[in-house]
C-alpha cells in the first residue's frame, strides 16, 4: 500500500525522514498544518462536549447549592489532589514527549511516553479504587441507585450524577488516551517519528493536554466547594 | 474568520519535497521552560486547595460570612490561569499559528454564549412571575411520587437495621475540635454536631432558605421562594 | 497516518494499478472489484456519491412517514356519536386496532418523519453529498483534507441510520423528533423490548452526530488550507462560503447535542435526575441543552442550500452575483448569530426575561437573510435569465424562502408565538424553510451539478414537469397549514374538529402531487443514468473550477493539472464576453477550448 516517492524521498534514513506527505497536500508541512489545525477543530468539539457536563452543574448547583456542599464534602480533596498533580505531570511528560520527537531524541521520547501512560493508569487506578469503589459499597451513586442512608439534603443524588457523570466522561476520555499512548509508543519503537515527521504525537499530545485542562476545572469544582 | 487568517496558505507552490523547513511550524519550546509551567502548575494546584482552606477558615472559625461567589470565583481564577498556562506552553499556541488560537476563541466564545443564557434563563425564571420556580422541589417527588430518593434510601436502612444514628451525626472531613459551632453542613464535620436534629423519617430533611445559610452558596438561589 | 502515498499522482508511477485519466466512475474490474472499491474509497466524490444515495433513500423513508401523516389527516381521528350510533373516523393507522392505537400510531410516523428528515435527511443533504463531491473541486484541491474520516463518516452515518431504522422495528418511537422529557426518559417498561427503542433513536441521533462533526471538521480545514494558488478567501465561489459556514456550526454546535443526548441516555437508563423535576432537576434545562444544538443545526440545513442559491442564478443569469462580500460575509452573520438565539424555540417554557432578551436577538437573523435574498434578486436584474430546471428551483427557492423567512418573524415576536406556538403555523413555517428551501435547493442543485457529477445530461422537459409539480403540490401542501395553524390548530394531533377538514383535506392531496413529482424527478435521473445523452464539460457555462478545468464527470484525481485561479468565480463579463447566446435553450454551448486561457 505504501509507495514511496524516488525524487522526493532521501532514500536512506528513518521512516521518518522518508515520509512523505499524502498526496493531496503540498508537502509536509502543509500536512502537519492541516493536521494540527484539524486537531485544535476536534479539541474545540471536546471542549463543547464537557461544556454540557459544565452547563449541567452550574444550573444544578445554582438550583440546589446546599446539596452540593453536602456531597462534595464527601469527596476526599487528598485523591483529587493527588490525581491533579498525576495528571499535571503527565501533561508535562508529554510535552517533553513532542520535544523529543522534534529533537529526534528516540530514547527520551519512548520515556516520556511510558511515563505519561504510567500517570494515566495511576489516575484511573486511584479514580477507580479509592474514590468510584468506596463510593459504590456506601450507595453514593446518581439517581435511582442512590442507598446511602446518611444524606444531609434531599437532592443529593443529583450532585452524584452530575459527579459521576462528569468525571466518568473525563475518565473514559483518560482511557481513550491510554490507548492512543500505547498506540504513539509502539510506533515510536519502529522509529516512525523524527524532527520531520511527528505529527502524531503532536495530535495526540494536544489531546491529553485537554484531558488534562478538563480536570483542572473539575478538581475545583467538584472537590471544593464548601 | 477573516482574510489574513491563513498567510501561507496560497502562498508560492512549493515543491512537494522534505526539505521545505518553516521555522513557524514547528517550534521547540525548551525544556527549562516547560518545567518551570509545571513547577506553577503545581504550585497553582495547592493555592486552589490552600484558598479553599482558607476561606472555610474564614467562614467557619473566625465566623466572618463570606459571600457565596468568592469560592466559585477563585476556584475558576485559578483554574484559568492554570489552562491558559497549559494552552500557551504545553499547548504551544503562543507559538503556534494564530488560526488555532482563534479556532479555540469561537469555542469559548459558543461555550460562554451557551452557559450565559442557559443561567440567564433558569437563574431569572421566577423574575417576574414567582410561581415559575416553585416546583423545583428540592429531592424532587420521588420516581414513583412516594418521597425523595435521599429520604427512601434512610427509610429502608432503618428498616432493615442497618441505619447507624452516631454516623450520620459524624462526618468525613477534619475540621479541630471546638470549631464546629459554625451554620456548616454537617459534612464539614468530623466530630458529633451539637444540636443535630436527625430529619423526621419519611419527611425530606429541613429545606434550608437562602435567608439562613450565606455560606458557600454560590448564586442566588432561585428556588428560594421569597 | 501511516500511508506514504505519491505526492506525484497521475504522472505514471504510481505503481501502474489505475490509470488515473479515466473518470471516477469508470469500474475498476469485475462486479466484487467494483463495490470493495466503492466500499473502500477515500475519493471524495465517490463518497458524495455514496451519501447523496443514502440521503435519498432515507429522504424516501422519512417521505413515507409523511405520506402516511397526510393520509391519517385526512379525516379526524376521533369517535362521533351520529343518530345514537357511535361512528369511530379516521383511524387508518390504528389498522382496524383501537382509536388510541390509531393516535399513538400517528405519534410514531411524525416521530420517524421529523427524526428521518432532520438528523438523516436535511442536516447532511447538500454538505455530504454535494458539499463532498464539490468542494475539493470548487478549491482546486485533489481531495478534502482528511479522506479516511471523510470515508468513516459516511460509515458512521450508515451506522446512525441502523440504530434509527433498528428503533422503528422495535415499534417505534412517539416522543417527537425533539426527545423532550419526559416523554423520551419515563415512558414504556423497564426490561421490556420497547423500552429500549427510545434508547436506540436517541443513540442514532448521537452517532449521526459524529458523522456530522467528521464531515463539518473536514471541510473548514479543506477550506483553510487546500484552495488552490491564487485564490484568495474572496475568490472563493460563494458555494464554498456557505458550506464553510455550515461547517462552522456542525463544528460548535454538535457536540452539545452529543452530551445532551448521552446526559438523555443516562437519564433513561439510570434515572440521573438533571432533567427529572421528580429528581429535583429541570425538564426545561433539557431543552436548553437540546435548541443550543438544534438552533444552529436549522442554519447547517438553510446555509448550504442558501449556497447552491448562489451558485445557480449567478450561472443562470450570466451575471456577476451582486455583493459578493456581503453574501460572504451574511453566511458568517447567520452562523454567528446561530448560536444565541435558540431560546425563541422555548419561548412558552422559559423565564420572561430570558424570552424577552432571545425574541430581541432573534431579529437579527432577519438581516443577513434579507441581504441574502436582495443581493440574489439584484444578480437577477439584467441578467440573461435561462429557464432551465435548475433555475426554476432557484426561483422557487427565492419565493418560499420569502414567505417561510416573513413567517418566522411572527413567530420571534414573543407575544404572538405565545399564540401560535405548537400550531400549525409553526409546522407551516419551518416546512418552508427546511423543504421549500433547502430541499429545494438541494434537488436544484442536483440537477446542476448532475452533468458533472454523472457525466450524463438529463431530460429537461420531463425534470421541468417535476419542478412544477414538486413547487404547486408544496404549496398546496403547506400554505393551508399557515391557515390552520392561525386559527388554533395544535400540532402532533391526529384528531382536530370540523373546522379545519378543508385545509387538512387540501393539505393531503398536495402531498399527494408532492409525491409525484419527486417520482417524476427519480424517473428523470433514473433515465438520465440509462439512457442521457453525454454531458460536456462545461454544459451551463460556469466558471467555477469543477465547470472551467474538470472533466465530466472528474477524472479520479479531479484535475490534470493542479488549477490556477486567474479570474474570479462570477467574472462572466471578463472571462467569454457574449460567448453564450442567452436565449439558447436548454443549455449553451459549451466553452470554448482557450475561454479561459488568460
């Protein structure tokens, strides 16, 4: 399927000195551009997408702010804290990550990205096992699943659906990003990514960046209104 | 989108080589650079949850009200300063092509238009004619009309025993010994509240009005019912 | 991202596999060969192609819900006591059941038709299927810019339409095709069939809506970064600004509808409570949440039929379009006003103050239209003004979009809406705007761009005899329901009283004209593909790209030479002065080889 171009393409080199861009574009910085400018397309449609989750809470929170402040409460602020700084880290990882690619340092590159995967698996461990799990056995869950005896206000099963239901939608776009991760390393592995050809790790980059800026407002959010 | 949006788009045809190298494309932000953001960042993350200390000291040991916006508006100063770092930095868009800046401005721009008018609406409803609000009962009826959620997962813990009435005096959060006299939700609290009156079974716990509770409200409750 | 393709195609090294002077069209071998081609091809004219045949087969689909709508109409569905007996009308859909089987019946067939028509019809008509196809050539470019999600849109779009038609097998759904709560969240039982048909249409909406974000992302960075040296933003046909303006939209808006339709889903299945006032939450936040998509969604349908508008009568009236920059930049007007305006949808179910402030932005859109419609009519002053059946529906577009746009302006004003909110007139007006403009537009614009697209003419006289019968039975169809509506006629109901027989009654025999003339269009395409005599390539004298420098219909990589844009898209004067004789009919003759060589 691949074809490779005799005038254009250097003929030794790594894939990514190699590459060349698809045929409907310039060259390949013209593909990168568009490329890029698609990503930040998509990125404004994520950021859309938790606009929703965000309307959601402010109304919600405006109508019942008592409620809120009671189930907020019990959220434990150190896990949130503690996924915070993880997932500030890894945004960091992976902008040393695109670095890399751009300097052709193979190494740090593959590093950079097993980190950042290290720190989205610690996130979804710790949102998993010690704040959905305990959750979960106590019955604080969104509506017609809600059993926890204890609930100081009465619409606190709405404050657990619009928790869980943002931080599960963030949480699957951290799973989503696992998966993109993994994909980058494999890649980086055969050496598909040098200073002239990065484009992906670039996307996906960006991507986690906006994971990870929508859990800069959720942690505020969520963990500590009082 | 304007004209001038797109400088290199119809620029000279370049020859579809590797070799065309635009130094605007592909910027290569210094690794010192990114590090001190994440050193902010992290900095940032602890003054958001050391603020949100801090104003419930305010509130609740000094005993001064603070109003009910100051806690949602440093918890999103802060988190905006954090995303604009990430979107600058991590992001790249101070060195990027101002055309993903502005792709990113027209979703803000529909984001801000979409939460504006939604609050604009259901924080005005009962603006001019009260009764418009009314029903936003707090719990709301019930699936089946027969109480709030919240009121019917108490009730069945009693029935079956398992309702403990010291746990659902204590709470999850440490706040010292002696400072509990403040109008805080029971949740702030780890030690048995004084006067805790537990809800009547089978009746939704107090309402609590916007008149007696300044604290940690965000907005102006528009089911307040005045 | 992985391919490396040849950024030399068409000269020869490519591997020898396709010879790419042959048109798009041409088979690639046996019958298998051709449809794994077809299934896998990231042509962007094969996958205009690809959606202009699903929309049309969904646009049937949706139509025979209408159809069946009219028929119920045609008399009251109600129980009458006549002389001591009891006599039971209009229960055509009941199929001789109950009288209540027969009114929940009639509530599916408008659920299907108004979901069909909006999510699987109206929204992706002319950007998927002639936006695709168009675009690239309009630009100059080979291709849009990303032709693999161009490709899995049209795949998720196909899946969309599954877990719609999988809906209508399960029964059907009767919320509307707006999915209020509560009629979309605590209807049907729990662990039954039916119940998980709403989940089913509400999942079809939300998947639609990927292929709706993929094709809009596509297109604003095909325009941004792939028009051809020399062409400059306003040297773009304004085709491709009202495209981009849908884009736009398609971009910002449609992921709100996702989560709306994933908060609807988690509302059904868990009970969440957001929008359950048993819950403590807001029926009407929903709402909210459903018109700040589905607002600027009526501009993703009107925009790009408002661009085959312009592309037609400019052609039509050998006449430079009037304002070009105006044109341009009211397409941007309407989009950025798209996004404020949804309230007036809600007028009856939200705060005073809220309606009072959206009914005051909601005249806005008043005026970019108007400049619209103005500059279209000022192109057609002294222009030499061929009839053929492109034009005529360009024509008929200006007048329903006339009298469907007036009409939206009672209806922003709130004190009147509160009158004529859920009537007829409502129906009446947005049946104007959504099919006597954008279906109008969109069967326009498919008979003028059919000579490039499948390299065949088609037969002017009988596509003529359709127009009219599609524009008379249209307006029999609807303009009564304006009538109707004023005088109280609620929407959604099968039953209604004596009063408005008539208007029902002349209503559903339009339908029935509606009906065929669309077959009489089918009939002429159908000819067309068989047996049209073949089509030049520059048949109705355009100077677009697509017309000016592509084969008909292209050849697989669009152009033989990467085009340079030397003249503007409408410069008729300059570009072959007096070359067509106005009064020759059907079509001119077709440029001459070295019009366009200066």
């Amino acid at each position: 399927m691949s074809t490779l171009h005799a005038d254009h393409a250097p003929s030794g080199g790594t894939y990514a000195d190699r590459y060349v861009a698809a045929a409907h574009f310039r060259d390949r910085d013209h593909e990168f551009e568009s490329v890029k400018m698609g990503v930040w397309l998509f990125l404004s449609t994520e950021i859309l997408l938790f606009a929703g989750m965000f309307v959601g809470y402010a109304i919600l929170r405006m109508l019942h702010p008592e409620a809120f402040i009671a189930g907020s409460g019990k959220l434990s602020t150190f896990w949130g804290l503690l996924n915070t700084v993880v997932l500030l880290i890894s945004s960091w990882t992976v902008a040393m990550a695109v670095r890399s690619a751009q300097l052709g340092k193979q190494g740090a590159l593959q590093f950079h990205l097993i980190v950042t995967n290290l720190c989205a698996t610690a996130f979804v461990v710790i949102k998993l096992v010690f704040e959905y799990y305990p959750k979960w056995q106590e019955g604080k869950l969104p509506g017609k699943w809600f059993s926890y005896p204890y609930a100081v206000d009465p619409s606190e099963p709405l404050w657990w659906g619009i928790y869980f239901g943002s931080t599960a939608i963030h949480a699957t776009h951290v799973i989503i990003g696992m998966g993109l991760l993994t994909w980058l390393l494999i890649r980086a592995r055969k050496g598909h990514f040098g200073p002239h050809h990065y484009t992906a790790v670039e996307g996906v980059g960006l991507y986690w960046h906006i994971v990870d800026m929508v859990w800069i407002f959720l942690f505020p959010l969520l963990y500590l209104i009082h | 989108m304007s004209s001038h949006a797109d400088p290199h788009a119809h620029a000279a045809d370049h020859p579809r080589t590797h070799g065309h190298w635009n130094p605007h494309t592909h910027v290569v932000v210094s690794a010192r650079t990114l590090t001190s953001v994440l050193v902010i960042l992290l900095v940032f993350t602890f003054l958001t949850v050391g603020a949100a200390k801090a104003e419930q000291f305010v509130m609740y040991t000094i005993g001064f009200p603070l109003p009910g916006w100051v806690n949602v508006a440093v918890a999103l100063s802060i988190a905006v300063v954090k995303a604009v770092l990430v979107a600058m930095f991590f992001m790249q868009l101070k060195y990027d092509n101002p055309m993903n800046s502005l792709v990113m401005i027209f979703c803000l721009m529909a984001l801000a238009s979409f939460l504006g008018f939604t609050m604009l609406d259901l924080g005005q409803r009962n603006s001019i004619y009260p009764f418009k609000s009314e029903y936003i009962v707090p719990g709301g009826t019930g699936i089946k009309g027969d109480g709030p959620i919240a009121t019917l997962a108490r009730q069945k813990a009693i029935q079956d025993g398992t309702y403990d009435p010291e746990h659902a005096a204590h709470a999850h959060k440490f706040i010292p010994p002696g400072q509990d006299d403040g109008p805080g939700s029971s949740a702030q609290r780890s030690r048995p509240l004084k006067g805790l009156t537990l809800p009547e079974l089978g009746a939704a716990p107090p309402a609590k009005h916007a008149e007696h509770s300044e604290h940690g409200k965000p907005e102006p409750a528009p089911a307040g019912g005045h | 991202m992985t391919t490396i393709t040849s950024p030399h195609a068409g000269h020869g090294d490519h591997g020898g596999h396709h010879d790419h002077d042959v048109s798009y069209l041409h088979p690639k071998g046996g019958i298998w060969t051709t449809i794994w081609d077809w299934a896998s091809t990231i042509d962007h004219k094969k996958i205009g192609v690809m959606y202009l045949v699903a929309i049309l087969f969904m646009f049937f689909l949706g139509g025979m819900a209408a159809i069946a709508v009219r028929l119920e109409l045609m008399e009251p569905t109600r129980e009458v006591t006549v002389a001591g007996k009891n006599v039971v009308t209009g229960q055509l859909l009941a199929f001789g059941q109950s009288l209540q089987k027969g009114n929940e019946n009639y509530n599916r067939m408008f659920t299907l038709h108004g979901a069909i028509m909006v999510f699987m019809v109206i929204v992706p008509s002319v950007p998927a299927s002639l936006g695709n196809f168009l675009l690239p050539l309009m630009l100059g470019a080979k291709d849009v810019a990303f032709p693999r999600l161009n490709l899995l849109s049209w795949y998720v779009y196909v899946l969309g339409s599954i877990f719609a038609v999988a809906a209508i097998i399960m029964g059907g759904v009767d919320t509307g095709w707006t999915f209020y709560t509560p009629y979309s969240t605590t209807t049907d039982v729990e662990g039954n069939m039916a119940y998980w048909r709403i989940v089913s249409m509400i999942l079809a909406a939300f998947i639609l809506g990927f292929s709706s974000i993929f094709t809009g992302l596509n297109f604003v960075v095909t325009v941004h970064k792939l028009r051809a040296p020399g062409m400059g933003w306003f040297d773009m046909p304004l085709f491709v600004w009202g495209i981009y303006g849908a884009a736009i939209i398609q971009v910002l808006a449609t992921p709100v509808i996702g989560i709306t339709l994933l908060l609807l889903i988690f509302e059904r299945l868990f009970r969440i409570g957001i929008f359950d006032p048993a819950m403590g939450g807001d029926p009407v936040l929903f709402q909210h949440f459903f018109w700040f998509y589905s607002h600027p969604v009526v501009y993703v349908m009107i925009l790009p039929g408002m661009a085959i508008i312009n592309e037609i009568i400019a052609v039509y009236s050998r006449k430079r379009i009037f304002g070009y920059r105006a044109v341009a930049f009211s397409t941007l007007a309407i989009a950025a006003i798209s996004f404020i305006v949804w309230g007036h949808h809600l007028f009856t179910s939200e705060g005073e103050v809220a309606a009072v402030v959206f009914s005051a932005i909601t005249f806005l859109v008043a005026i970019p239209s108007a400049i619209k419609v103005f500059n279209w009519i000022a192109t057609l002053y002294k222009g030499s003004i061929r009839l053929t059946t492109p034009m005529l529906y360009a024509l008929g577009f200006l007048f329903l979009f006339t009298i469907g746009g007036l009409t939206g302006l009672p209806l922003g004003t709130l004190s009147v809406d509160l009158h004529l909110h859920d009537s007829y007139f409502v129906v009446a007006h947005f049946h104007y705007v959504m099919m006597g403009s954008t279906i109008i537009a969109f069967i326009g614009g498919i008979h003028h761009w059919w000579p490039k697209m499948f390299g065949r003419m088609y037969n002017e006289f009988f596509a003529k005899i359709g127009f009219w019968l599609v524009f008379i039975g249209f307006n029999v169809t609807f303009f009564p329901q304006f009538m109707m509506g004023a005088h109280g006629m609620p929407r959604r109901y099968a039953s209604y009283t004596d009063e408005f027989l008539i208007y029902h009654q002349i209503s559903t025999i339009g339908s029935w004209v509606l009906l065929v003339g669309f077959l009489v269009h089918l009939f002429v395409f159908i000819h067309s593909l068989l047996a049209g005599r073949l089509a030049p390539p520059n048949p109705c004298g355009g100077l677009t790209l697509e017309w000016t420098d592509a084969a008909s219909p292209p050849i697989e990589h669009n152009f033989h030479h990467e085009p340079v844009v030397n003249h503007g898209p409408y410069d008729y004067d300059d570009v072959f002065p007096k070359q067509a004789d106005p009064k020759e009919f059907p079509m001119p003759a077709p440029l001459p080889a070295g019009a366009r060589a200066h």
